[in-house]
C-alpha cells in the first residue's frame, strides 16, 4: 500500500490505505465542479462563518489533530499543538479578510471619458494541493482556507505518509458545514495527477514539495496549460554579523536549525557568521546542541524529535557521506540520540569550499552547514551562493544594518534578529529553485482567481 500511517518512533506500520481508483477521482471531479458552480456565488459572510467554524474546531479538538500529527510524522506534540493553532489562525484571517482582499478595484484611467475601468477578482474552479509530510495540517490550511475562501474547490493530495491526517482534514471541513464536494481528500496514484490536471474543471495546481516534484508537477501543469504555484526546497542562510547578540542568536540558531527536527524548508540550514565572533557562538552553538534531548515525541522533556521516517533518515545518512567525498568535515555534536526509531544525530558541517558542491544542497534534518565569513560583503556572497531563494535571517544590532543586508539578500524573505517562523498574516514563497508563487494573505487568495476586467464605455466615445 502506497498510504500507511507508520509511526516514526518505532517503525510499526499501523494502518494502510488503498490508492484512489479512476472512477473515484472522476466522482470527486464531478462533485467538486457541481459545488463549486453553487459556492462561486456564495456570500462572502457565508463562507466566513464556516471558516471560522473549522478555527474553532481545531482550536477545541487541538490535542486530538495534534496527537495524529505526532503520530504519523514523529513531529513533538508540543510543536504539533502550535501548528493547529497556526492552522486556526489562518481560517480565522481568511474568514476576517477575504472579502476586503477581493473586492473590486476602480482602475486609473488617463482619460474618464474613455471608461470607467474595474478589476474584479473571480474563482477560476477546482485547485489540485499537493502538500508534504512536515507540516500535516498547516500545509493543507494554507491552501484551503484562502482558496475555499475565494470560491474554489480543492483536492487534496497529502504525503502518503499522513493518510489519517489527510483524512481528517476532510472530516474538520464537513463538521464545519462546507458543502459536499468542495474539498476533498484522495489516495491519488501518479497517474492520477496528470489526469486531474488535464481535466477543463481543473484550474491549477499548488504544490509543497522537493525540487524534484516541482520539476514533474510544473511540467505537467505546463503541458496542460494550467496555473501552479511552487513551494519547494531551501537552504536558508542564518547571517550573523560582527555586531550580533552572539549570546541570543546562538539560541535562535539552535532553534531555528533543530525544530521539527530540522525539517522545514525555511530552517536555518547554512549559518553564516562573522570571523570576529565565530569561535564564540561555536562554543555556545555545540552546547545549545548538546542540552537537547531526543526521545518520544509525546513526552513534554524531549526537544529533538525523530525524523519523519527511517527512509528519511537513510536518504540524509547517505547525503552527508556523499559531502564527505567532496570534501566537507563532519563532526557529531549532541547527546547521543536513541537507536531504535528514525532518529538523526546531529552533525555540524565545515570545509563548504568554493569546489564543494555539497554547498549547494538541502539537507532536510539536523545537519548544520557552517561558514566563517571575513566581513559583511563575504555573508553576503556566502548567502547568495545558493541555487535556492526561499528565506533567511540577519542578526544585528543595527536595525537598518539589518534591513540593508537583508536587501542584498536574494530570497523571497528575510527576518532580522529572528529565524524566519511563519505567520497566519505574513506571505510565504521564494524564487529560484524554491519555486515561484506566494502563499497566505492578499497574494496567496489571488493566486487562482480571475483578475477580471470590465470596463464601462460611453458608446460615443472615440476609438
């Protein structure tokens, strides 16, 4: 079975699940166009309310959606409960501000005797989510929440390690009243994404994944001529420079690399910091390292998760070997983690010399890249040299100092003095090979909307 709930602290297979037959994506297609023929009509106070339902079912039911999170991608709970409220946060956004966000725009026109130009903001019809195993909930939130909120339909196409979490997604939407057919979830084949998105029905695809994905899905929306929108890899760079809180971002650094253990696009992957305090926050880094400690996810003491799977872990493993061959040094730092589950030692990662191309690689679990870098201008060249443009962070003192690196920084975001965590009210995406698109907020709600025209003319006007 290609869908199986396997828990990533003992490796027992617990439940599986049957792929999607053809006849089922053709009912789901079928029900999600009929739906969203009535629900593009639908008063936007409507679906508000049923956005807010769903925030206030996860925000009773937390320990309930937080403990199959846990469950099925090894993630601590405490970082499980955080993520549904997350979750709610950005139902309750939508519900608040999705009207405002789509409501019509009078256009400046050069000449008002020529017209009186309006941009409104339409639902195009059904979106395809491809989400991954991280983020369990917030992932599937972020596209549905805004998408419903704008009309759409979605079908889901979650990791097919999370089938209970993606299962469960589609109960939280029925028990908040969303009509039958706009959302939902299905064990797709690989087969089966080609074939939704040849559908007419089909306006587009948002996917969360590798790079690897990105290149098949993107391709495959391409050919069909349909819209996507591409969250994929990074290797974000965690900049200190001379002037930082060495102190408190060696905190944050920790943080930053090792939660979920270490498996978020936007961790703070290659830490780069400044020679005149780079023995000092490696002194400190290796002891904030060195005080978590790995064990059962559902246990308040434990800080250092085990890895979504023992695939995962062996895939990593073989990663680091391959960046020892071009040259980098890898040292263990850390208490000892425990042998039995897909638990990750972590490593800290040097040498990452200009002819190392394992520079330029994600490595999605607690391996620290580091870099001494001789002044600002050299972060700022380390940082760059990425093929990936997601996020980032600066540590400074100075604030505008802060702001001005942050400028030179070629991502789609930069936090100062904070590792980038997201947020229901900020966007999220990058460029490069991190993809293309934002999700969340005003961006995220018009990604797979019509952005029509219409404008009134007086029938004498002159051509």
């Amino acid at each position: 079975m290609a869908y199986a709930t396997t828990n990533p602290l003992t490796g027992e297979v617990l439940k599986t699940f049957p792929n999607a037959t053809d006849e089922e994506v053709q009912a789901a297609l079928s029900e999600a166009h009929a739906a969203f023929e009535s629900w593009r009509d639908t008063p936007f106070a409507e679906r508000a309310k049923i956005m807010n339902a769903a925030a206030a079912i996860l925000r009773r039911d937390i320990d309930k959606y937080a403990r199959l999170g846990t469950l099925e991608m090894g993630k601590l709970f405490t970082e499980s409960k955080l993520e549904i409220i997350l979750s709610a946060e950005i139902f309750e956004y939508y519900a608040k501000y999705a009207e405002e966000l789509l409501k019509p725009e009078t256009l400046p026109v050069a000449n008002p005797a020529e017209g009186k130009a309006t941009l409104v903001h339409e639902p195009l019809g059904i979106v395809l989510a491809i989400e991954p195993w991280n983020f369990p909930f917030y992932q599937v939130v972020r596209i549905i929440a805004p998408q419903l909120s704008a009309g759409n339909a979605v079908l889901l196409k979650h990791a097919s390690n999370l089938p209970q979490c993606a299962a469960i997604c589609e109960d939280l939407m029925n028990e908040a009243g969303l009509p039958k057919g706009l959302f939902r979830n299905l064990y797709l084949a690989r087969p089966h994404t080609e074939m939704i998105l040849n559908d007419p029905r089909v306006c587009g695809v948002a996917l969360t994944g590798s790079e690897g994905a990105g290149v098949i899905i993107a391709g495959t929306a391409g050919k069909a001529l349909k819209k996507a929108t591409m969250e994929l890899g990074g290797a974000d760079a965690f900049i200190l420079l001379d002037d930082a809180d060495v102190e408190k971002a060696a905190k944050w650094a920790v943080m930053g690399r090792h939660w979920n253990a270490g498996q978020v696009c936007v961790s703070a992957k290659r830490i780069i910091v400044a020679d005149a305090i780079y023995d000092r926050f490696l002194e400190l880094y290796k002891k904030g390292v060195s005080e978590l400690k790995a064990g059962d996810p559902m246990d308040p003491s434990t800080t250092l998760a085990p890895l979504c799977s023992q695939g995962a872990a062996d895939d990593l493993r073989r990663q680091v070997e391959e960046a020892k061959k071009h040259g980098a040094t890898v040292e263990p730092i850390g208490a000892p983690v425990p042998t039995k589950g897909s638990f990750f030692q972590p490593l800290l990662m040097t040498n990452l010399h200009e002819n190392n191309e394992a520079r330029h690689w994600e490595f999605f679990g607690p391996v620290t890249q580091l870099y001494r870098a001789k002044d600002e201008a050299d972060a700022i060249r380390i940082a760059n040299d990425s093929p990936y443009g997601l996020g980032g962070a600066v540590f400074t003192k100075d604030e505008s100092r802060g702001a001005r690196v942050a400028s030179k920084i070629r991502t789609g975001m930069v936090y100062i003095n904070h590792p980038l965590i997201p947020k229901a009210d900020l966007p999220f995406g990058g460029i490069a090979r991190s993809g293309y698109g934002r999700e969340l907020v005003g961006l995220g709600i018009k990604e797979f909307v019509n952005h029509k025209l219409i404008n009134i003319v007086d029938i004498d006007a002159p051509i």
